[in-house]
C-alpha cells in the first residue's frame, strides 16, 4: 500500500494531502527509469573492467592454451632444424664427398619464402611475433627439406652410377713402375732442366725407354690429340667425366684418335721424347674441374699402403724435372 505524503499550506497553515497530476506521475516514474537504466550501465561497465564474465574466462583459458601450444610447436620446429642441420652436415661432407658431388651452398639450403606480405595477414594481433616466427620457420623447413630430398634424388642416382663412376676416376700409372725407380720428378715445385729456375711442376714424371706402352687410368673419351715439336710435344687428353681428364704429354706414337672410347688398362701411346724434353718420358697429369692436381693421389688401385707411404716421402725431395 502507497504511503500517502503531505505538504505545509502556508496560506491556510495547515498540513494538505499532495495531490500529483497525471504529468507528473510520468514525469517522475521516467526519470526514476532513467536514473535507473544509468546506474545499470554505469555498473555494468565497471564490472566489465574489474570483473570476468564465465564466458571471458573461458576464452582466456583457451588463449593461453593455443599459446603453450604454440610454444611446444616451437621446440618441436626446432628439434627438426637440429635434425636437418645434422642431415645437412651428413649430405655435404659424407654421401656427396664418397660420390665426388660439390656440396650444396648455404644460401640455397637456407632460402626461405620471400616477401613481406606473406605474413601480413598474422600481424596485428597480441600475439603476432610468435604467430609471425612461427610461420617463418615452418616456411623454412619445409624449403629445406624440399631441397634435401632432392640432394639425395642426385646422391641415390649417383650411388646407381659408383661402379661406373669408380671405372672412370684415375687410379692407375699410366706406365707400369712395379718397383717405383720409374717416376723421376713428382707434382709440385722443381728446377726447370732448360731454364735451369724453379717452376711449378703440374704432373709426374715417368722415366721410360721409348717405345714403352701408356696405359689409360680410367674409362673415358679422347678430348684431344696433338703432334708438335715444342712445348708438350705430342699429347694426349683424356675426359673421364665426373670434371675428371687426364693429359699426357711428349709421347712417341699416338694410338687412339678424338671421340674414341678407351678403358682404363689400354694402350693409347707409348713414351717418347718429343717437344720440351730432355730424357724419354711421360709427364702425366690428372686435372679436375680443369685444375691439375697432384697425380700420386690418384694411384691407389697399383700400391700396398707402405708403396704409397714411400712414393709420398719421393714425391717431397727436391729435384729437376724433365720437360
């Protein structure tokens, strides 16, 4: 029941029953609501702030555990880089150096997904870094290991390919030296017999009376004949494949032609002393990727170890050349 309400009438000095009109009425009762609906709004934006709805809660229980998530995909990421890292090192100074490949560069194992707008669309968030790393490196194993597959296609061919390759690398002497004596100058710095100065010596030496058979030291094809008084005089050159060739120089009689197939163990000359040459021999070198290298490595398939172990202490004693 309303409780009735009474006001002082100065005129009449007495108490009157107030008495409010319709207006009034629904002028109070609306500003009653509307104190009302903004005391509500007032409370329920400070209860946003300082409070958690169950609802926002449980969004944020949500949040953290997509960013541990996140995290552990992070450590994981990086226990599979460890791993192609380590097959890296394996591919390029294990499979590729056993089957002669060049090992692959840094730059291309490393390159990743360019551009900057690949990861536009994960930023803005406050999260975005670990959004942002994350993609990136997940870019970057998968390029990896796409080129990694693809280097042990070329190691898996090239292992089809070893016995063949192996017929074709130099791993003989070119003329038969069952005691060593025949081998006069080895690679590497010795006194020029003409000039009488210290030259860089780019092959071996092979002291031999004329006429003595030149073997080939691998499977190959004759990429060069030629007969000439000077220099190398006549010579012979072999392309092995694999950047291998081999160069005979001052032989007498050339028994192959250019284009010719040859096996390792035929005979394709015969020592002579033709051109620059002051004794009858052959100077026989082996070159790779069209650098001479030293010749005596390449011998392995004619000596014990205690051979080679000697022709290595000959090969460093100074002396003088024959061409």
């Amino acid at each position: 029941m309303a409780r009735t309400k009474y006001i002082f009438n100065t005129k009449t000095l007495a108490y009157e029953e107030l008495k409010r009109s319709t207006g009034q009425k629904f002028f109070r009762s609306f500003l009653f609501l509307i104190t009302a609906l903004a005391f509500s709004i007032i409370l329920i934006f400070v209860s946003s702030i300082y409070f958690e709805s169950p609802k926002e809660r449980m969004q944020k229980r949500e949040l953290a555990q997509y960013k541990l998530q996140y995290q552990i995909m992070n450590d994981r990421l990086d226990q599979m880089q460890v791993l192609l890292d380590e097959l890296a090192d394996h591919d390029d100074n294990i499979y590729r150096v056993i089957f002669e490949a060049e090992p692959i560069s840094k730059s291309i194992r490393q390159a990743g997904y360019g551009g900057v707008d690949r990861y536009a669309k994960l930023e803005g968030y406050d999260d975005s870094e670990l959004l942002v790393n994350t993609a990136k490196k997940l870019d970057m194993i998968v390029s990896q290991i796409y080129v990694q597959s693809k280097s042990f296609d070329e190691v898996f061919e090239l292992a089809k390919n070893k016995e063949k390759m192996l017929a074709c690398i130099p791993a003989v002497q070119p003329v038969r030296n069952l005691e060593l004596k025949r081998i006069s100058s080895y690679y590497g710095y010795r006194i020029d017999p003409v000039y009488k100065v210290r030259k860089f010596h780019h092959g071996v030496d092979f002291s031999a009376p004329q006429g003595t058979p030149i073997y080939a030291t691998g499977d190959g094809v004759v990429k060069k004949t030629n007969r000439s008084r000077r220099g190398y005089g006549n010579t012979i050159e072999i392309d092995h494949g694999y950047n291998y060739s081999t160069f005979f120089a001052h032989v007498r009689d050339i028994k192959v032609k250019k284009g010719e197939e040859i096996k390792r163990g035929q005979i394709i000359a015969t020592v002579g002393n033709t051109g620059k040459s002051t004794a009858p021999h052959l100077h026989y070198e082996v070159r790779k990727n069209n650098r001479a290298i030293n010749p005596i490595y390449y011998f392995f398939n004619d000596l014990t170890p205690a051979e080679y172990e000697l022709m290595l202490e000959l090969s460093k004693i100074p002396n003088q050349s024959l061409d």
